[in-house]
C-alpha cells in the first residue's frame, strides 16, 4: 500500500525547487528518506480521513505543513540524503564507500533524566 501511494505520488510531482532535483534510484537505501516517505504517506492517509470527517482544507495543510516540509530535506542538493547519488551514476556515487554518512550517536550517563 505505502509503495502504490509513493509511486503515484511521485509521478503527480512536476517540480522541486529551481535545480536539477537530486534522486537516488535505490531510495529505499536511505533509512532516512524511507522514514521520511513513510510519515508523508500516513500523513496523507490522515488528511485523507480528515476530508471525509469535513475538513476540506486538509489535504492542503498536508501538502504545505507535511510535503513541502520533507520534500525541502530530501531533495536538497547540498545537504539532503541524495547529495551524494546520481540518478545515472547510482547510490551514493560521488563517495568513495558505499554507505551514507550516519550521525554518530551515543547514551546519555544513567544520570541523566530525559
């Protein structure tokens, strides 16, 4: 179901931004854009709900406050999660590994209330 919805959503979608938007052939490599693609499809199941309930300005909140919001990360040619692909050349073609760069993360003390 997610992957029926991102294909005809992606195939509705004309332009991002004024340059060549960037685009990994092998999205689904980047744990990143997958989470993020999978919260803009339940996002929009929400919106959808939310028009039958009466809400006819929800699927414009979604795009505006959901969509435009993570397209702005995904598809940011200097920094977002394909900075590094080439839709020719392939995942991750500009690095010499072939794993995206992950935020290293560590545990707070147990201290330390969160």
């Amino acid at each position: 179901m997610f992957l029926d919805w991102l294909t005809r959503h992606l195939a509705t979608v004309e332009v991002v931004g004024t340059k060549p938007t960037p685009w990994c052939a092998q999205w689904w490599l980047h744990p990143e854009v997958v989470a993020r693609f999978k919260a803009l499809w339940q996002a929009s199941m929400q919106a959808d709900a939310s028009v039958m309930d009466g809400d006819a300005g929800a699927v414009s909140s979604w795009w505006i406050n959901h969509w435009d919001r993570h397209t702005a990360v995904i598809f940011d040619t200097g920094n977002g999660p394909f900075r590094n692909c080439d839709p020719d050349q392939g995942h991750l073609h500009r690095r010499k590994d072939t794993t995206a760069p992950i935020v290293p993360t560590s545990m707070p003390p147990d201290d330390v209330e969160l």
